[in-house]
C-alpha cells in the first residue's frame, strides 16, 4: 500500500535564499613532518613524533556555498575517493544539509546496484558523517546533541588492547582482545589461543569483562571449540570469529556458543540496517557496527533501533569521536571502544589526523559543546591529497580537447623527410603544450 503514496511526494529543491552544498571533495593523507612543541594530549613522548594516521584514511569535505565546511572520515584510500568525487557528489550538491535523510536516500538509492557494502557504504558513511558536522556547524550544536541529546555524562570505554590488565588498571571497563594464532597453526595454535584467554583472565581477576576479537579468520567448528574450552573464562562475548559473508556459519556458531552460555558478537564489517538485521536472524547477540563503514551516523541510529526491536545490544566497533557522539545520544548504546597501546597509552582512532578528539580518563570520555563533531582538521600534521579534483579534471580534458582541435587543423610540414630538430612544426608545439599540461597537472 505504502508504494501506491510514493509518487505524490514532492521533490526536495532548497529555498532559493538557503545555503546549498556547493562541492563535495575526497582527500588521502601524506604525512607531514612533525611540528615543534605542542605534545599530542593522547600519548606520552616527544611531541616531534612523527605523525600517525590510519592506514587507507580517507578525509571528506562538505562545503556550504556560505564557506561552512562539514568533515567526515573513513578508510579505503583512492578508491572511496573515486566513489565520492565521481558518484556520490552528484547526489548532494545542490542539496541542504538540513536534509539530511533525503541526501542519504539519494545516495543510497543511487549505488545499491554498485555499493550496498565496502568501498561504496566506506565512501556514504564519510558523506553522512560530514554533513552531520556541518549540521552542527550551522546550528551551533554538538552532533549529539542533534543525534538525541545526552544521555550519560561521560561515555564508558572499553579498551582494545593486548595488555587488558593495563587496562583495568586504568579503568577502561572492558578489554577487547585479538588471538595471537589464526586457524593455520591448527591444534597447537588453538591451545595457544585458549592458553593466551587464560593467561588474560588471570590477569584481570574474575569480574572484568573480555571480548574476544576473532577477525573473520575462523570457522565455525574452530571458533566453538576455543569457547569451549574457555567456558570458565567468562568471555563477555566472541566478536567477528567466522566470516562476515557466512551466514551458515554464523548460525551454527551461534547455536554452538548459545549451548555454552557464551554471547556471539559481529558485525564490525557489516553495513546498514538490512545487514544487521540478518545477523539478528543469525544469532547474533552484540551488533558492532563501525559508525565509519556501516552508511554513517543516519543509518547507526537506525541499527540502534532496529537492535532495541530485536533484543539485541550494540557494542560500536573502532570509529573514535564519531563513535563516541553516537553512545552519548543512544541510550542503548553503553559503551564505547578506545585503542590502548603495550606503553599504556591511549591512542586517538584517527590518530593525528583530527585535532581535539578527547583522550579518556579513569576509563570514560567527556564530550565538548562544540559545534558538529567537535573536531578539526590538523593540517599542521598531515598534508591533504585529493586525488581525483573534478576541476583539474575538468581543465586538463579541456585543455587537451583544444590542443587536439589545434592538432587536427594543423598543416603538414612542406618538405618530406626527417624534419630537423631545430624547427618543430605547429603540430609539434601543440603536442608539447599537451604534454606541458599532462604534467603541471599530475605535479600539481
């Protein structure tokens, strides 16, 4: 019935005195060389350290045509920065960023035959993010504060870490821990993994919570029989154990821990509601969608709730600030994760590519008031590369369509033969014009 209501919507144009997206950009990251002074709040050590960023971070820009800009981050490198320039940016510029779940249809609707997962949901979750900031620019609001409010003073942090009892130590309420051995060490491998669970629990006494991380790498059968014989560990729960397109498998290991007692948890890799609705269906007990993979902020809050319906809890996977704003306005929502280094220093997610992101402190962090994500840019640390500007594009094309024109109506030379080196002919110069273009364009 709903699809016979569809087509008496009207289209969406912006009032004619609203600002409008003017340009959508995508950048990669080359580092800097490290500033003097000014020690980086998060982690102890000479403040000239070199510059950290994760691998294949991608930076969007949303820029208003008023000069307020909106910033969103994602990893994928080049790739999502194809995607954004040359699909995505179609979609939102023109557009309101008070609009916000009309863009994302827009884009959505837009790729579901080239991106319902990977690059393409990497490169719409760095748009939403993005336009959410600028919301927040516009409004004067902090982002989670537009998302719901507050609904915690300070957000609780688990730890992902190799060092849990440093973790506790420092009060992070829970530790996520990797297993040193994939599944091609065979037995002796699966001993060393149980054997490294006990080693953790010890570590941290009976009442601390564990989350064991798999990282796709296991079967079903493998992932079952380590939480067998961790029964008296008390893992929290085993996150991301099989592989994210195994929905068998899912099922299977779920019904396999269910009968243990123990909690299955996924979906760091996973994307929008639909996504986390299959795993809901496949026994999965934790939902942990990356807010910077799973289509942005809009479609998380839409996770969330589809997790409530569900009985299902959300524990957000890396994803930093951003992350943070989501669990401070969601009330089902507890806890947030945090990366915790073997020095016992916490360690931003995005490393020093975002200035004011807030360090935790006894195992929480606090939020500011300040407006959208309550982040910058720290171009002081990192260079910004945009890879594919649509407007060198679009001179470089142009500027080889006249050369070709100039080309074509050129006249031959009038003696035959080798000509001489000393006297280029027309055409000679328009090649070399091309060429001189080609690279000022590729130098930048």
């Amino acid at each position: 019935m709903c699809a016979l209501f569809q087509g008496l919507q009207e289209p969406v144009v912006p009032a004619a005195d609203e600002p409008k997206i003017k340009e959508v950009r995508a950048f990669v990251l080359r580092p800097k060389p490290p500033p003097e002074g000014g020690a980086n709040p998060w982690h102890a050590g000479p403040p000239t350290a070199a510059p950290r960023c994760p691998a294949g971070a991608v930076v969007v820009e949303v820029e208003q045509d008023d000069g307020l800009v909106g910033v969103g981050c994602t990893v994928g490198g080049e790739a999502v920065c194809v995607v954004v320039e040359e699909h995505l940016a179609k979609f939102v510029e023109g557009q309101s960023a008070r609009n916000i779940a009309h863009v994302w249809d827009r884009c959505w609707r837009g790729q579901t035959a080239q991106g319902r997962r990977g690059l393409g949901l990497h490169a719409l979750s760095a748009v939403d993010l993005a336009l959410w900031d600028l919301l927040g620019k516009i409004t004067g609001e902090p982002c989670h504060v537009l998302l719901g409010g507050m609904t915690t003073a300070r957000v609780p942090l688990i730890a992902a870490t190799a060092r849990p009892e440093l973790a506790r130590r420092l009060g992070f309420k829970g530790a996520k821990v990797a297993l040193p051995r994939g599944p091609e060490a065979g037995d002796a491998g699966l001993r060393e993994n149980a054997e490294a669970v006990h080693a953790w629990r010890r570590s941290v006494g009976p009442d601390f919570p564990l989350i064991v991380a798999g990282g796709g790498r296991f079967d079903a059968a493998y992932a079952a029989a380590l939480a067998k014989r961790c029964e008296a560990d008390g893992v929290a729960w085993f996150e991301d154990c099989v592989p994210p397109d195994e929905p068998a498998a899912r099922r299977a290991l779920s019904r396999k821990l269910e009968r243990l007692g123990a909690v299955h948890g996924a979906g760091s890799r996973e994307a929008t509601r639909w996504g986390f609705d299959a795993l809901a269906d496949q026994g999965v007990g934790v939902l942990a969608p990356d807010v910077c993979r799973c289509g942005g902020p809009s479609e998380f809050l839409k996770i969330a709730a589809l997790a409530r319906a569900r009985g299902v809890a959300v524990a957000p996977s890396g994803g930093g600030v951003y992350a943070y704003g989501l669990a401070m306005a969601l009330p089902d929502v507890h806890v947030a994760e945090c990366a915790l280094g073997e020095s016992g220093a916490a360690a931003p997610f995005w490393g020093d590519l975002l200035a004011g992101e807030p360090p935790p402190a006894d195992g929480y962090v606090a939020l500011s008031r300040a407006p959208g994500w309550g982040v910058a840019l720290n171009r002081d640390r990192v260079d910004l590369v945009r890879p594919h500007d649509r407007d060198t594009k679009r001179a470089l094309l142009s500027a080889f369509k006249k050369v070709t024109d100039e080309c074509k109506n050129a006249p031959e030379p009038a003696t035959k033969g080798r000509r001489s080196e000393s006297a280029p002919t027309i055409r000679d110069e328009s090649v070399m014009a091309a060429d001189r273009a080609l690279a000022a364009s590729l130098l930048g």
